[in-house]
C-alpha cells in the first residue's frame, strides 16, 4: 500500500509546490486539507502550484478535499496551479468532469 505524503517543495525554478503522492482517499484527503490550510494561511504569493504525479490513488473523498483546496484558495484571492498529474488523476479528473478546473500548468 503505497504511503500518502504532502509536502512543500520548492521546483528547480525556485517555486514552491505542494507535492502530494500515494493515496488521496477517505483517510488521507484530511491531511491534504490539512497542508494546503496551512499554507494558505501563511500568505500565498501567486496559485497555489500542485504536482500530484505521484497520486496512485484519487477516490471522490480525495476529489472533495481539491475541490475544497480550490475554493480556500479563491477565497483568499489565488488559485490552483496544477503543475503534474499522474495517468490516474488524469483519468478521474476526466471522468468526474473537472479536468477543466484544474488545468496543467496554469502557471
């Protein structure tokens, strides 16, 4: 079973990015909240840049807590910047109908 993870991470080009792997499910997606509050509270400077190349698994729960992400994000006058995705978030972004509120490389 693979682990879940959510860490921030800054990319070769000097961004941060929240780098989720593993499983985002019914026992996961809290956490995952969890880190994208904090980071939000912190003062965001730009979207807030996601890679979840390393999602293995994205269950509605897991779509809930970015759909919820998204939204804090709004709220305090940013977005989400979806900067990599695994073949398996790719596929249920397409079939939940959201691919098209967490576009790639928005950013």
């Amino acid at each position: 079973m693979p682990l879940f993870a959510a860490t921030r991470e800054t990319d070769l080009e000097g961004q941060d990015v929240l780098v989720v792997t593993g499983d985002v499910d019914l026992a996961t997606a809290p956490e995952l909240v969890s880190v994208a509050d904090a980071w939000t509270s912190a003062g965001l400077h730009g979207p807030m840049r996601l890679d979840l190349t390393g999602v293995t698994f994205l269950d509605s729960t897991g779509i809930s807590a970015l759909l919820e992400i998204r939204r804090a994000a709004a709220s305090a006058g940013t977005g989400v910047a979806v900067v990599g995705r695994s073949p398996i978030v790719d596929r249920v972004f397409t079939l939940a109908g959201i691919d098209d509120l967490f576009a790639r490389d928005d950013v």
